[in-house]
C-alpha cells in the first residue's frame, strides 16, 4: 500500500492540488509526491518510510542538515520562554547585528516571515523613498508572489509586463518592467526611455528560480552604474543566495569582481530563517529610515521578529560562521556537479552544471544558458525521466528542471558517491 498516493488522495479532498506550494505536487514531473514524515541530517523518509538523500532542504533553508542539535536545542530553548510576543526582543537584535556584520552593504534591517513579504516590502519601501512607482525585474527571476511581481514580458523591448497570474489586475503590471536576463543592451535601452521614472530594479544574483544562472559580471557592473546614474535603487534578491553561496552573500561574490559593489537593498530569506518562517530586508540607512514607524512607509507584522524563529536563524548563523563552513561545503557541492558532469560525459549525455558554495544546478545541454529563454529549451521529457530515475534511487533533486539544488554540511562524500552512482544508472 503507497501511503504517499493515499495522503495525496485524502490531501487532494481538502487542499488545492493536494499542496500549500505548487511546485510540491510533483505537476511538471509526473508521478506522486513524496509526504515526508521525518528528515535528519542529510536525509529525509516519506510516508512509506523509504529514505531519499535531499537535495532540496526546503528550498534552501536546511543548510546544515535537517535536526542539527545546536539549532534544536536553540529552538526548544527559545519555546519554553513563549512563542510569539507582539513585543521586542533581545534575540531579534542579536540577529539584526549578526546578518550586519556579515553584510556590509545592509545598514539596518527589518525582520518579516517571508521571503514574498520581504521583496513585497522592499518595492514599497523604494517606491516611497525615491517617489517613482517603476520598477524592472528579469525574465525568470521570482521574488514572491506579490502582485507587482508575478508579471512577465510584454512583446518587444521595453515594454510594460503583463500578469503572470490571474487576479492580478493589469494596471498594476504596467509598473513593471521585465527585461531578458543578462541583456546589457536592453538593460540600457529601458533606462535611456525610463530612466527618470525608475524606483529600483529588483535581480537575483545568481538566479536559481530557473536553474542556476549567473549574472555575468559585465552585466552586473553596467545594471549598478545604471542605477546610480539614474537615482533608481539597486535591490538584490538574496533570499535564496544569502547565506548559502557564501557568508556575505551573492553580494561578496561579485564584490570581488566588481571593486567597490554593493546593493542599496537586499531581500533575504530561506538560510537567514534556518527552516523557521523568518525573512527580512535591510540596506542604506537612509533609505530604511523610511519605514514606519520613522517615515512614511508603512510595513508591519504580528508575528515579525517571532522569538522562536529568531533562535532558530541565530543558531544556524551561529554554525555558518564557523571557520571553513563555506569552504567544505563549496568543495562538497563541486563534487557533486563535477561528479555529474563525468558520469554523464561518460554515458555520452550532454549535460553542463554550476555552483557556489551550497548552490548548485545542472542543465541537459552542453554548455550553460544565461538567460531564462535558453534555458527554457531543455529536453523537459528527457529531464522527467532522469528525475524519476534518481527518485527510484532514493535521490530526491527538485521536481522542475527549473529549479536550483542545494547541498548541505549535512552531506558527506558517501552520499556524493551514492548520488553519482545512481547516476551512472539513470543516465
Ligand atoms: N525570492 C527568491 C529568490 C526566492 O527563491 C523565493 C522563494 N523560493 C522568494 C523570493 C519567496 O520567498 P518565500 O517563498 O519565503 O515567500
């Protein structure tokens, strides 16, 4: 008897498509989801009680492994003392300072429990400051589901977006530009037309809600300068990078390419949390001095700053900047994707993949795309079967070719060697 068909069945009864977030039921790939009944380490079991090496950790969050005992004693800690208070906390600045000291650019910082709240939040708050109401986002980036956002291109260059979801009236699309990815060209032509009327532009450093795709750094440098020439704010999107490519950031990394780099807003999510609803957005104090109750700017929440969830992000922090935390994992990860690069090129298969600290993706295409259109022309079939192929093995990679994976320090080198064996199978 499957129990995850019979809990998708029951679950279909009472929740829409059976799921609380879409790309959970399995629609792109096929087949049954997975109901997990317990996660450990590395590892997650599902309702059959079949063990699968997880290479989704929630989406990002489970950067140490599920149940790391410093964050469980943390979390049990903080439980007994209350869960939710509508009031300040001492824990809620320790981690405001915590996320500062390894983030340079974010001057001050506000806590919310999403990562949609927090982007949502963010295009508000720099629509207030600079008193414009446009703003560009990119061709397959996602920042949430809030109105403004869920929005793709219009025909041609530099046209207004239109909603990628229904009830989302289009007079709000209209204020919001959606430009091809890693296109200085278009880039340069959308502010040369709307330059003065630009309150931000919103970018997923390494975009990893199409697989994983970089900015190129020439991109980058020009989106920056563009930026600051205009009065318009740069926003990152870290909610998936921060604190899993690296302990500063995607921001650190291409402040390395890039003397000088840094956004004027970060949105950030996922790792800051540790797997507990905690998000936030931070940046130049000038900027966030607008926000209620200081400006006028107005961005609130019961449960902001929730106690238990501000330990649990503190703990995890905590174990991430530990010497050569990113380090191991950055090796760990490179294993995997080159381990898979040499199994497929073996079995004669094209396939190219990337990574960054704990962040990785891997395309059936010989070399890596660099916009979303490229990467939308990836053999779905092909990569459906290899997905099932390594489900069957106990391997569970994201069920949607576009999406980004994760390792933790969770996973050891056996379970790489498990990964690529399955692998050489599947393939
Ligand atoms: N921004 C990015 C880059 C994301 O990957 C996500 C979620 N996958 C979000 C924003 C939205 O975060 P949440 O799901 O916590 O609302």
């Amino acid at each position: 008897m499957d129990r995850n068909q019979q809990l998708f069945e029951r679950a279909q009864a009472c929740i829409p498509g059976g799921v609380n977030s879409p790309v959970r039921a399995f629609r792109a790939v096929g087949g049954t989801p997975r109901f997990v009944q317990r996660a450990q380490g590395a590892y997650f079991w599902d309702a059959n009680g079949t063990r699968y090496i997880d290479y989704i950790g929630s989406w990002g969050p489970m950067i140490l492994g599920h149940g790391h005992p410093a964050v469980v004693e943390a979390v049990q800690k903080a439980l007994v003392d209350g869960f939710s208070f509508g009031a300040p906390t001492e824990r809620e600045v320790e981690l405001a300072e915590a996320v500062m000291a390894h983030l340079p650019s974010v001057e001050q910082i506000r806590l919310v429990s999403s990562g949609t709240e927090a982007g949502m939040s963010c295009i508000r708050l720099a629509r207030g400051f600079t008193g414009r109401s446009l703003f560009i986002k990119f061709e397959g980036h996602y920042h949430g589901h809030a109105d403004a956002l869920l929005v793709k291109a219009g025909s041609g260059l530099a046209t207004f977006g239109h909603p990628t979801s229904a009830g989302v009236p289009a007079e709000v699309a209209q204020h919001t530009l959606v430009l091809p990815f890693n296109d200085i060209e278009a880039l340069e032509l959308a502010f040369q037309k709307h330059g003065a009327e630009l309150a931000a532009v919103m970018i997923e450093p390494i975009a990893g809600n199409m697989n994983f795709v970089r900015t190129t750094v020439p991109f980058m440098k020009r989106l920056r300068e563009l930026c600051t020439q205009h009065g318009a704010l740069l926003i990152l999107d870290e909610v998936m990078t921060g604190f899993r490519v690296a302990l500063g950031g995607a921001q650190s990394v291409y402040a390395k390419a890039i003397p000088g780099f840094a956004p004027d807003l970060t949105v950030m999510g996922k790792v800051i949390g540790g797997g507990m609803p905690l998000a936030a957005f931070g940046g130049r104090r000038d900027i966030m001095g607008k926000l209620a109750p200081l400006g006028g700017v107005y961005q609130a929440g019961t449960l902001s700053g929730n106690p238990v969830a501000t330990a649990c992000g503190l703990a995890t922090l905590r174990e991430i900047e530990k010497p050569g935390f990113f380090d191991a994992l950055a090796a760990r990860t490179r294993s995997l994707v080159d381990g898979l690069k040499a199994v497929a090129q073996d079995k004669g298969i094209a396939f190219s993949g990337d990574s960054e600290g704990g962040m990785f993706g891997f395309f059936l295409m010989p070399t890596l795309p660099q916009n979303y259109s490229t990467v939308m022309t990836t053999d779905g079939p092909a990569f459906n079967r290899f997905f099932h192929g390594m489900l069957d093995r106990g391997v569970y990679f994201a069920p949607a070719l576009y999406e980004a994976g994760f390792v933790s320090a969770a996973h050891t080198q056996a379970d790489i060697d498990t990964t690529l064996a399955a692998a050489r199978e599947a393939f």
